[in-house]
C-alpha cells in the first residue's frame, strides 16, 4: 500500500496523480474502457464537475475513456441539489445515487477497468471545496491499494448498497417529512433551506486581485514617507507596501463591463427580484433555486465573452513576449531596481517580492531577475483567472451562495429556519416565494420547488428573449386580455420591442420587463 497522509494543498491534483499511476507506469495492460466509483457523504456539484472534468483531462491523455461515472452520497444532499443541477450531471454522464441511512458517511475513491486493474483511494476527504477541490481547506487522508482483490471487494460492496439502499433523487425531492414531537423535522428545515440560494452584492476590487506585494525591511518601513515612495504611488499596508502594474488594463476591464451592464437597470431588476422572490435573512435575500438559477444563466454567454476579453488582455497582450514584455521592463526599471538599492548603492528597502528572498533575487544577472519577476506577475494573473467565483463576483454584483451548512449543524439550521419563518410573518404582502414557503411548511413537503412553473403567474405569457417581431404579435394578439411581460437579455431588446409594441399600438401591453 502506499500512503499520502495529512494533505491540505493539491489534495485533488494529487489524487488524480495517484488514481492514474499505474495507467502511466503499464499502459498495455489495461482496457481502454475505464469506470470511476465515488463513494462521499457530502458533495457541491462544482466540485464533482471539476474533479471529473481533471481526471478526464488526464485519462485521455493516454488515450483511454472513460465511460461509467458513480457518485454514491448521503440522501440528504439530494435536498441541496436542484432538478438543473442534477439533470445537467446525468447528462455529462455521471450518475448520482442516494443512500437510505441515518448518515451514510465513508469516503473512497475508485478508478478500474473490466478486469479490476486500477486503484483504490480510502479516504477522509469529502466530494467538497473544504475536503477536495480548494487549494486551502481541509486537512484530509488518503490511503492508495492497486491490489485486484481489494477492488473487487469493493465493488461488490457497491453493488449489494445499489440493490437494496438506494433511493432516487424524485423520491428524496418529494418525500414527505413527519413532524417530531409537534415540531418541523430538521431534514425538512434542511430542505426547505436548500431549496433556494442567498443573494447579495459582492464588492471584488480588481485592483486588489492584481497587486504585487513588497515586504518591507526595517529600512524601508522608516523611509516609507519620504517623497521617493510617495511618487511611485505604492499601496500602504501593515509592513507591506503594494503596487498593480495593471492599471491601464484594469481601467479597460472596468469600461468593459460597464458598457455591457446598465447599472441602473440591474439595480431595478435586483429591487424586482427581491419584492417578487426574496425573503430578507441574515445572509442576504432568499431566492427559490428555479429563480436563482434563471437568473445566474440570463447573462452566460456574456461572462464568457467578458472571460475572453480579460485572459485576452491581462496575458495575450501584456505577458506573451515573458522577460522582454513591457510590463516586465517597467517593474523592474522604475521600482524594483530602486527597492533593491541598486540605483543609490544602498541597503534594500524590502525583504521579499511576493515571496521571493532580495537576498537571493540579488544573486541573480539581469535577465533571471527579470525571468522571476515575469513568473511573479504571470502567477498572479492566472490565480486571477482561474477563479471562477471572483470573476463571476468582478463582472456581476449579483451573486448566489448556497445554503452554507450540513446537517450535522443542526442549531444554525433551526436558527436560519425560524428566523425565516418569522421573516414571512412579518410580511404584510405575500410574494411568491412566500406562498411556496407556506405551502411547503403546510404540506411538509418541498415539491412547490421543483418546478420552475410554480414561480410564473398563469394569467401572464412571458416572451422569451430571441422571438422575431412576427412571432411577438402573434403572441401579443393571443393574449390581449392578459398581462405580457417582455423577457429580455439586455436592455436594447428590450427597447427594440418596446418600439415594435408601439408601432402597432399595443400600448397597453408595455410592461415592466424581467430578465428570465
């Protein structure tokens, strides 16, 4: 056996080394077909994706596929997964199952071919960010066998759990939760919970995201006042001083986003959302997940254009040439040069750069000196962009966490519960994540949030963004009596159609528009 103990960095990039070995190390020996059996108390459906997206990557690298993803989990997290969520996964190929138990609770990760040849990883990690994905979270174990039999033993094991415990994710959904001692069962609290997101303003400040940051010496620390410093317009920090040496492209990210977003328009469809579908907590407005996740994907398509743009910008433009790109030149000439001390022949006024020794930076010639500072500013540039979440937070103030507990958090779930419930009686005017609410809590039961069409009025006729102007009147003359609502991607569409409606005097149909 061979053991990786104690691991809190890499842990995902790692495990995959170590489920993939032997297919590097005896490729010949294996089919081609290969099978992926998760076994994990907790999952979030990005870290399941991200993991398999990687081992995939990997796995066909040696030109093998595979063909059979597994996710055996605790029944629970069914509650937290949406219908989107979970149909999105089938259809990647990756197969979700829900164990009946109190708390089904092992961790294990299994790569294998027809014939049992693979690898076997016991584990303490779960299927999570904290337990897997994130570079920093937990600190977990992980315990490797190549051993055929141990595989097989496994797999049976997984199989008899298929056969007699498990149960389908409808089933989970529409289950009915019986009150204990007059009181709501905590899988029910748990559920209801889950069924929406919290969302609220990030504020993601770009230039923090690109800084470099200098560690100062005592030297520098008394001298940090003088005019010298002053002009090179650096950033006081405790013992640190910091400079963004993208400005110019942090200003066009900022123009960028602006011209693609209205302001004021997001802001009238964040007041619209939040009377219609929020529920004012402690963590910000609770939205149903059929609303949450209609508007996380309205503007898809432009976050993946704004992604382009700033990976285009940050990296295509200004690091493509390495040492010699201007950027580098720049850094090196008008700062760290003078930091160093090597323009008035005096002690260094920093410590480190971003974590590199000045001792050992200035043992360097010219040219490797420059290579560092290259690799320095190209490092904080890829953390940037591979950080799915703060660009998402850079280009869209509107953001959607999750429910942010397990079940074992049983108090903080009855506190958020009540606190949401007491929310709804406060409230003078129902809307309609109210009334799903106070249906769920009636019926005990969740199944008002599993279809989106619970959320949409049935007296209106919403026109999806995309219809041609003769396919809007044909619609508009079918519903003359009832109230139209135009469903827009950007607010020229919605002008656009707001002039067609005039143009044939439909005046009165003109309503406010929401984004869905």
């Amino acid at each position: 056996m061979k053991g990786n103990f104690l691991k809190s960095k890499s842990k995902k990039e790692d495990l995959i080394k170590d489920l993939t070995d032997q297919l590097r190390l005896s490729r010949s020996s294996f089919d081609v077909d290969l099978n992926l059996a998760i076994v994990t108390c907790y999952v979030t459906i990005d870290s399941i994706e991200s993991f398999v997206k990687d081992i995939k990557t990997e796995i066909n690298s040696l030109n093998l596929e595979l063909i059979s993803i597994r996710v055996f989990c605790d029944r629970t997290e069914a509650l937290k997964i949406s219908e989107k969520e979970y149909n999105d996964l089938k259809n990647q190929g990756i197969e979700l199952l829900f164990v009946e138990s109190k708390l089904f609770h092992p961790k294990a990760y299994c790569l294998y071919d027809k014939n049992n040849n693979g690898c076997l990883c016991t584990s303490s990690a779960n299927l999570t960010k904290a337990g897997l994905t994130n570079q920093s979270g937990n600190i977990e174990m992980f315990l490797n066998t190549y051993e055929k039999d141990v595989i097989q033993n496994f797999l049976d094991d997984l199989d008899d759990l298929k056969r007699l415990r498990i149960l389908s994710y409808d089933k989970c959904k529409s289950f009915k939760f019986e009150e204990e001692d007059g009181v709501d069962n905590i899988n029910f609290m748990y559920a209801l919970l889950n069924c929406g997101k919290f969302m609220y303003n990030w504020e993601v400040n770009l230039e923090q995201e690109l800084r470099i940051i200098y560690n100062l010496t005592d030297l520098g620390k008394e001298a940090i006042r003088s005019p010298e410093f002053t002009q090179r317009s650096f950033k006081e920090l405790a013992k640190t001083i910091s400079k963004n040496y993208f400005k110019e492209e942090s200003d066009k990210i900022k123009n960028f986003i602006e011209n693609q977003q209205d302001s004021n328009e997001e802001e009238n469809f964040q007041a619209l959302v939040n009377k219609n579908y929020g529920i004012e907590t402690h963590f910000g407005y609770w939205i149903p997940k059929p609303v949450s996740e209609a508007i996380e994907n309205r503007d898809r398509a432009k976050f993946n254009q704004f992604k382009a743009y700033i990976k285009d910008l940050l990296l295509g433009r200004k690091l493509q040439e390495k040492t010699d790109s201007t950027i580098v030149q720049k850094m090196y000439d008008d700062d760290v040069k003078w930091l160093i001390g090597e323009n008035k022949d005096q002690q260094p006024y920093i410590k480190t750069i971003k974590g590199i020794s000045i001792k050992d930076f200035l043992g360097l010639n010219e040219e490797k000196r420059k290579q560092k500072l290259y690799e320095v500013l190209k490092e904080r540039v890829d953390t940037l962009l591979k950080n799915e979440i703060k660009l998402k937070r850079l280009y869209n103030k509107i953001n959607f966490i999750s429910f942010p507990y397990s079940t074992e958090f049983e108090d903080e779930i009855k506190e958020v519960y009540e606190h949401l419930l007491e929310t709804i009686e406060s409230r003078k005017n129902n809307n309609k994540a109210i009334k799903a609410v106070k249906d769920a809590v009636s019926h005990k039961s969740i199944q008002p949030f599993y279809d989106f069409n619970y959320f949409i009025e049935s007296e209106n006729r919403y026109i999806p963004a995309g219809t041609d102007e003769k396919q809007l009147i044909e619609i508009i003359e079918a519903y003359q009596k009832r109230k139209v609502i135009i469903d827009s991607n950007s607010h020229a569409a919605y002008k656009q159609w707001k002039y067609i409606l005039r143009n044939h005097e439909y005046k009165f149909l003109i309503k406010h528009h929401i984004i869905f």
